[in-house]
C-alpha cells in the first residue's frame, strides 16, 4: 500500500500519498499551468509541463538549417527538459525557455503535434519522467493518453473570453503587444486543431474530475482540486 505520509498542504491537513501521477488537462488558458504548479509545490512533486516538449520540437523546426521533415528532424535535434517550479528547455547549448512561449511557436507546436512521431517523441520524455510518480503532469492527453493509469485524473475548462484574457494577460506581461482579438483567434484556432487531430485529441479522459474554472481565482481551484485529491486519498 502506498505510504500517506506525503505533503501537508499550507492552511489544512490534506495528504497527497507520496508517490501519486496527478494529470491536468484541458485546453489553453483554463488556468492548468498556474494549478498544476501550486498543487506541485504544496506536495512537493514536479511539475511536468508537457506543452514544453512540444513548443521545443517547434522551435528546433523552425529554426532547422537544412529543411529537414519533422521525422528527419527528431533524430537529429538534441532538447533537453529541467522541469521544476520553472520550465527549461535547452536546444543544444542554446536556453530557449523564453523563445519556445512567442505566439508563432505556439500555433507550430499545435500543428506539429498532429504528427505520429512528434508524439512518440514526448510521450517516452513525460512516461520516463513520470513514471515513478510524484509529478503533476499538465497538456492535452496526459490523462488519456500518456497515464491513463494515473491515480487522479483532472480536466480544467473555462469560457472562451476568459481563457482568451487570462491569455492576452500572460503574454502582455511578457511584453507581447498582440491584441486580444488576435490572442482570441490564435486560441481558437489551437483548440480546434488539439480537438480535432486525429491522434492524442484534448477529450476529457476516462475518469477525470471536471472542474469549470470560469470566474474562480487560483487558490479556490487549488481547494476543489486538493478537496478531490483527499477524497480519492481516503478511498470515496
Ligand atoms: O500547453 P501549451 O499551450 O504549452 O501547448 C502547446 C501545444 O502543444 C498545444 O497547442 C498542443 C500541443 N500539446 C499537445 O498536443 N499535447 C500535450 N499534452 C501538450 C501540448
């Protein structure tokens, strides 16, 4: 059986058993990130931000040198991952945690991500990571796809406006100047694309606990989340 004697969460007396795999999934601008790395820092895991694995891919792509297929181009690319509180994504030598988050990286992740290989890809990166647990996996199929398995499964939504400003908000504070139409119309078209694909869609997996973060902050999402996780911990 596995051990309770995981992480007290600051302000109640909620347990995480210490070697849970927690998915959050959903599509962007749902606040999964922001959840994903408080619930990892209140149990002591790490955060796997998935979406990394693809933007990385994205931008070896983007700025490949001898115009190289996608499937020509994996073997050859060489990415690593330091998944933490703060994501960093090195390509060779190179820091790209910055560059992989412009708006063109994103719309070139979700496109290449329709591709077999791109997802075999990040997939052997998250399962070897992950595998042993204590990690709060976020993207669009961790808990369909990568753990199906895992021991709690969450799905966060929200309304399209308010994904779209919680989205122009995060990029503005990186200094990005794109207008909240445009932020809309880039969302919109990601969504159908990862909704749509043909391998690994954004769907709700089997299981999952769906949680509508439209209007709530942060730290109430935290407590529903926590609330599901204390409730599963206890076996109801
Ligand atoms: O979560 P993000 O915005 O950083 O993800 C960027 C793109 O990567 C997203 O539009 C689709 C793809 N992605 C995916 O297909 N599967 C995941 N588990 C995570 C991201």
């Amino acid at each position: 059986m596995t051990s309770l004697a995981g992480s007290q969460v600051a302000g109640s007396d909620v347990n995480i058993k210490k070697d849970m795999i927690i998915t959050i999934d959903g599509p962007s601008g749902a606040g999964k990130s922001t959840i994903a790395k408080m619930l990892a820092g209140e149990a002591g895991f790490t955060y796997i931000d998935s979406g990394a694995i693809y933007r990385g891919i994205a931008y070896a792509y983007r700025n490949r040198e001898n115009n190289e297929t996608i499937g020509e181009l994996l073997p050859l690319i060489s990415l690593t991952f330091e998944f933490g509180e703060n994501t960093r994504v090195l390509l060779g030598e190179l820091d790209i945690s910055d560059g992989i988050r412009l708006p063109e990286i994103s719309l070139l992740a979700s496109s290449l991500s329709q591709d077999r290989s791109v997802r075999d890809y990040a997939n052997a990166i998250q399962r070897r990571l992950g595998g042993r647990g204590r990690v709060v996996l976020e993207g669009r199929d961790t808990g369909s796809v990568v753990f199906p398995d895992a021991d709690i499964k969450f799905y966060l939504d929200a309304g399209a406006d308010e994904r779209a400003g919680r989205r122009h908000l995060e990029l503005s504070a990186k200094g990005s100047r794109e207008a909240m139409k445009t932020v809309k119309e880039e969302m919109e078209k990601r969504d159908k694309n990862d909704s749509e694909r043909a391998i690994a869609p954004l769907v709700i997996p089997d299981g999952a606990i769906y949680v509508d973060t439209t209007g709530i902050g942060p730290e109430e999402v935290l407590k529903t989340i926590m609330g599901h996780i204390e409730k599963r911990n206890a076996g109801k």
